[in-house]
C-alpha cells in the first residue's frame, strides 16, 4: 500500500516541477526584457497588427473589441496619473512641485511603463486567443460600439488633461530639466557603487 502511494507521488511530481520550471523561465526572459523599451514596444506593436488582421479578417468579435478598448483606456489613464493623487491626499501641502523655484520631483506614475507594457500585451494575446471561441462572437452593430468608445476616450482624456492643468505636472520627462542637484547626487552614488580594491 505504502509503495503505491509513494510511486503516485512520483508520477504526479514531475508535472508541478516542470510547470514551475516553466514559470521561471518565462520569469527570467520577462525580467532580461525590461531595460529594452524599445523592442518591447515592437514586439508589442507586431500583436497588435496581428490581432487587427484576426479581427479585419474574420468580420466579428467586436465586443472582445470593445471590451479591450476600455481596458486600454484604463490602463493609459493609470499610466498618466500620478502615484499620489494631489487631489485625494493633498492634507501635508502640495506633493508636486507648482512654482518654478519649488524643488524638483521626478514624475512617479500610478502605472509604470513595464507594468502598462505587459498589461497591454497580455490583453491583446488573450484578445487574440478568445476570436477562436464562437461563443465570444456576440453579434452587436459595430459604429455604435465605436462611437460610444470615442466619446468615453474623449470625455475621459479631458478630465485627465484638465487635471495635469490644475495641478501643474506632465507625465513625460522628454524635455524636462534635471536639476544640479540631481547630477550630484547620481555622481555621489556611482562614486560609492564603485568596487575598490582591498589592500
């Protein structure tokens, strides 16, 4: 008795192992990908092109369509916003910078751009997988979808917009001056980060 149960438990082992094997490896090249924007963002671009073809050519599933647009305009609407909400949480004074004299504070986004990058890459690749299932083939008027998604996207980009206004920030660093004290304090750390030789 005790021999079967131990050879079950050899059988059954090899499967968790290799799905965690898996697992780690998927991990591994998910963490080499991350200081490679710009290949990201085109791998990213070609899923795209690949699931609009799907969609152009079989002629349906234009609610997995809709459904992926207002999802990607969650995940941009995190990706603009900041960490901390002035808004929400403004009772120790001002969090961003609203004078030009005041400090200078990097843009800390709510989304980061790796976390919005394989949000909206997984979306797409599920997307893509649920245009093989009949059963998500629903059929609705497709315009209608797409008016009701621009309107959404335009009412929701110009609360975002009037909200980078009032509280002075832009979720970009092209074009943004880095202050001296800034470069000090980089130089300072790789000065410290340097290895030295022990005597």
């Amino acid at each position: 008795m005790e021999g079967i149960g131990g050879d079950g438990a050899s059988v059954a082992s090899p499967m968790p192992q290799w799905g965690h094997d898996a697992w780690r490896m998927y991990q591994y090249y998910l963490d080499k990908s991350t200081p490679h924007t710009t290949y990201r963002w085109i791998g990213t671009l070609v899923i795209v092109a690949i699931y609009c073809l799907r969609v152009y050519y079989v002629q349906g599933f234009y609610i997995v369509a809709y459904g992926l647009g207002i999802y990607l305009l969650n995940l941009l609407i995190g990706f603009l916003s900041p960490l901390v909400d002035p808004e929400l949480e403004g009772s120790d004074g001002p969090l961003l910078p609203t004078k030009g004299s005041d400090e200078f504070k990097p843009f800390i986004r709510r989304l980061p751009e790796f976390k919005f990058w394989y949000s909206m890459t997984k979306a797409f690749c599920i997307a893509f997988v649920m245009t093989f299932f009949s059963v998500f083939d629903v059929p609705v008027f497709w315009p209608i979808l797409l008016c009701y998604w621009i309107v959404l996207f335009v009412l929701t980009m110009r609360r975002q917009i009037g909200h980078m206004i009032k509280y002075k920030y832009i979720p970009f660093s092209i074009g943004k001056q880095v202050s001296g004290l800034q470069h000090n304090y980089t130089f300072a750390f790789s000065l410290y980060s340097w290895p030295t030789r022990k005597s």
